[in-house]
C-alpha cells in the first residue's frame, strides 16, 4: 500500500460517522467508471449495501454508547 492511500485512510478513520458516509459515498461513485467494466454491477451494489450497513451500524453503536 501506498504512503498516499495510508494517508488517505487515516484520515477517512479520523471522520465522523457521517462524514465517512459521505466520504464513501463519493469515492464509490468516482470509482464506479473505473471499475464497472471488471465488476458486475450487482457485486458493486452489494458491496456498497454491506459498507452502508457496518456505518450504519458503528454509528449506532456509538450513540448507544
């Protein structure tokens, strides 16, 4: 891995739980063109449902918290 994309998973860890939707969300949607020619699309939707679901539920977490 890249000192770049250690970095830029360092600071995605250091977002809010909202942020880091909205910051996958975004790199999700940037990445699709790139990548839609090598992954069925149901593989991409599933993927993004099952990163949803975990913020989902870490942000729930720390509200219980």
């Amino acid at each position: 891995m890249t000192k770049a994309v250690q970095h830029l998973l360092q600071s995605f860890d250091a977002l809010s739980e909202a942020e880091k939707h909205e910051a996958a969300t975004e790199v999700l949607r940037r990445a699709l063109p790139i990548v839609s020619a090598d992954v069925p699309e149901e593989a991409l939707v599933a993927t993004a449902e099952e990163l949803f679901l975990e913020l989902d539920a870490r942000e729930a977490a720390d509200d219980d918290a």
